[in-house]
C-alpha cells in the first residue's frame, strides 16, 4: 500500500523525478558523504565547468545551477501533480539518511 498516489499524466513521469532531485540538491538532504564518495563530481567539474575550483562545495553549488529549472512549479504544470505534493515526497523519501555505502560491511 501506498502513502501518496503521484497521477502523472502520461510520459512527464520524468520531469516530476527531476523536481524532485532539485529539492533534495536545494535542501541538501540527499548523503553527501555518498555522492562525495561514489560519484565522478571532479571529473564533471573538470569537463562541463572548466575554470571553477574542483571541491566538492563547488559541485554541489553547479549541480544545483543545473537542476534549477526544474522546479516543483515546473513539474506540476508538467505532469499535473501539485507541487506541494512533490515537496513533500522528496522531502518524505530522505526520512532517516542512508548509510553511506562506506559505512556498510
């Protein structure tokens, strides 16, 4: 069963999902210990910001100029779900922080 029913209409699926990786970026409550770890953040900064300085602070700063646009306003005239509803679900996935994957056996 189901906490939120999330009715897209057809094929916008995606932009709702993008709206809401904005609000983890934005709100920072995604594992930044994982994506530090695991994600080829230097290498992005290296290739598509060429001239900004490779740190981790910066990443998360362009990754956020990146997924800008994609605002739960954006996704609710996208898809049709409201974009309080996509807040909260993005908000309510993060519950407790994951265990980096570091930190597991």
């Amino acid at each position: 069963m189901a906490d939120y029913w999330l009715p897209t209409w057809p094929g916008t699926e995606a932009a709702m999902l993008l709206a809401m990786a904005n609000v983890l970026i934005r709100e920072k409550t995604y594992d930044r210990e994982f994506v530090r770890r695991w994600v080829n953040w230097e290498e992005f900064l290296r290739e598509e910001r060429p001239g900004v300085a490779v740190t981790f602070e910066t990443f998360e700063d362009e990754l956020a100029k990146v997924y800008a646009e994609f605002t739960p306003e954006y996704a609710e005239k996208e898809c049709g779900v409201p974009a309080k509803t996509i807040v909260d679900i993005a908000i309510a996935s993060m519950g407790e922080k994951p265990a980096s994957r570091a930190d597991r056996p």
